[in-house]
C-alpha cells in the first residue's frame, strides 16, 4: 500500500514538473516573441514631434523607438532598402516613385504642419502679403519694402526704405517642398520657372541650412523675408506675416488655421496637398506629414509580431493622446475623419495577406 501511495506522488510529481516545464517553455516563447525594438527614418520636419511621441510610447512599456532625422528623401530610400520599420516624408511619393519600390506602401499621415513667412523689419511688427506680393518679393520682382504694391495690403503701416534679401534653404528639404507647392499653386510664373520640390534653382536670395540656419539669417540681416518650419517659428517666437488665403482673407499661422487647412475632402489613401486650402479660415501654406510603410509586412525575414508591433504603434501615433503631444511641440493635429481614413489604411496592412489589426 504505501508503495502505490509512493508511484502516486511520484507521479503527481513528474506530471507537475512536465506542466512547469511547459509553462516556461511557453513563458519562453512569449518573451522571444516581445518585440524589443522599432527603427524609423526621414523627415526633419516632424522631428520635434517624433521625438516626444517615440519617447512617450517607449517609456509607457511599448519597444525602444529609434528615430533618424535624415531628411524625406533619406526616408524612403531607407524604407526602399528595408533598413527600418518605417519611413517618414513630407511629400507623398508620386506614382513615379511608388513604382520603383519593392512593393505597394501606405501613407499615414501623423499630424499637420506649416511654413511660415518671417520677415525682419525695423520698427515693423505686423505685415499682410498677398500672393502676387508673394509672387514679387521671392521672383525678385520687388526688391525694396516700401513699395506701394506691399503698402496696397498694409494701410498705416510705415515701411522703411530699406532693401529686400529673400533667405531660402541651401539643402533639401520637405518645408522648401510645402513652400514651393504653395507657391506654384498661386503663381503659373513660379510653377514654369522654378516649379516645387525639396531643392530647386533659385531665382533671387541667398540660402542657409535648416530651419535654425535660415531664421539666423533673418535675424541677422536687416530686411530679409524667408519661409520657416511653423513648429520652429512658434517655439522660438519669430516674427512672420499673414499671408493671404483662398478666400482673400489675411491669415495668420496658428494650431487652428493650420488645422483648417484639412477640413476639406481627404482622399482615401491621404495623399493630398493641404497648401491653398478652399477653407475660408485656414493658414494657406499648411501640410500633412506621411508615415509610409509596406502594405505588406512579410518580407525579408520580418516577423509577424514584428508587423503588429509596428501597427500598434502607429495606431496609438494618430489617437488622441498622442494628437494632444502634437500640439505641445507646436504642430496642429489631424481632424476626427482623417484619423478614420489613416485607421482603415493601417487594417489593410497584411501579414501573409491576412489583416494585422482587427
């Protein structure tokens, strides 16, 4: 008797240190399957903004986020060559260039940001610029600040005679890209001769590297005009002008007329320039900034909770609580429907063509 009551227990025994066994194994599993990291790439003109949102997921328990800001254009090569989860610019990649990646990529939009007109004016704190004196002042057609076509759009407004020195970006860059689209919205001159993009051939001024190199130029340099990233402009307190919007009204860069700028039709897959919004209140030379990404996730060895780490983060990137980091460093977010539309992009991201989020 007391030996069956014996291989009992010991039975027991063995049965509990197999199921022990099993549940390491499977604990095993589970923490090999924890994604520790998530890399990403591109654009500087949401940099601040990344920055705060990587930093604020990793901290909550999510992965180590990594975020190079090495310009739109080092975005998507670094996408193209598969080096990073996903990649970041402020221009949606056009048909032409969607063709040359691997394979079919989605745009997700992340918030809204602007280019803003500084200006350093003695003794002048407040200036209203139509788009032809947009048009004038950058094609070097007016080149001294009291010129009545300026003072038409600026009653009581004592402009010195001092001459114009137009600063531009010397490198490339996704606000010389906002910028220069706007501009060919409102001027067939500009659109045929100088055209939009990162880096273009300037027809006047003198150019500075980056946001900081240009708003140095202006400060130093009595009056000079330039075009600044708004998230810049408002962090530092640079002054710029209002600058005249679809409707003919004089609009200043605010987290509000800058947010207007999306309230017209968004398209399904998001890309769309907002510059020149049909919107009565917006900031005419306002943009969506793009997280692009492989529709399909199963490539070069990627694992699937890999994939869904990824989504999860994007996901939660364009909910409310990240919107409202956003807004802290200075870029407007992205209206209800908009965050609807990115929504149903990220759950037609696949694994193996079956959907990652529910």
């Amino acid at each position: 008797m007391k030996k069956i009551v014996f291989l009992m227990m010991l039975a027991g025994l063995v049965y509990a240190c197999g199921n022990t066994s099993s549940e390491t194994n499977n604990d095993s599993a589970q923490k090999e399957e924890k994604v520790k990291s998530i890399t990403a790439a591109g654009a500087t003109f949401p940099l601040p903004f990344y920055n705060l949102s990587f930093k604020t997921y990793t901290k909550a328990g999510g992965p180590l986020l990594t975020y190079g800001g090495i310009g739109s254009g080092g975005g998507i090569r670094s996408l193209k060559d598969k080096v990073v989860d996903f990649g970041a610019t402020d221009a949606f990649l056009s048909p032409e260039k969607e063709s040359k990646m691997p394979s079919e990529i989605v745009h997700i939009p992340t918030c809204i940001g602007a280019v803003v007109v500084a200006f350093n004016i003695p003794g002048v704190e407040s200036v209203n610029l139509s788009n032809q004196n947009l048009e004038d002042i950058f094609m070097g057609k007016i080149t001294n600040w009291n010129d009545s076509r300026i003072a038409e759009n600026n009653a009581g407004v004592a402009f010195p005679d001092l001459g114009i020195t137009f600063v531009h970006r010397s490198d490339g860059s996704g606000t010389t890209y906002i910028f220069s689209n706007y501009m060919s919205k409102i001027s067939p001159e500009w659109e045929n001769t100088v055209g939009k993009g990162k880096s273009l051939k300037w027809p006047v001024g003198v150019g500075a590297k980056g946001n900081p190199g240009v708003a140095g130029t202006i400060k130093q340099t009595k009056g000079a005009i330039g075009y600044i990233g708004s998230e810049f402009a408002f962090s530092q307190k640079i002054t710029f002008a209002k600058v005249q919007n679809s409707n003919g009204e004089f609009v200043l860069p605010s987290i509000e007329s800058i947010s207007a700028s999306a309230n017209g039709e968004i398209p399904t897959n998001t890309k769309i320039m907002l510059t020149n919004s049909s919107d009565p209140q917006a900031y005419p030379i306002s943009g969506f900034t793009w997280l692009i990404l492989y529709k399909e996730q199963n490539y070069d060895g990627r694992t699937k909770a890999q994939a869904k780490a990824t989504l999860e983060f994007l996901s939660w990137l364009i909910e409310e609580e990240a919107q409202a980091l956003a807004q802290k460093v200075n870029y407007a977010p992205i209206p209800t429907k908009t965050v609807g539309i990115a929504k149903d992009i990220l759950k037609s991201v696949t694994y193996i063509n079956e959907p990652i989020l529910n």
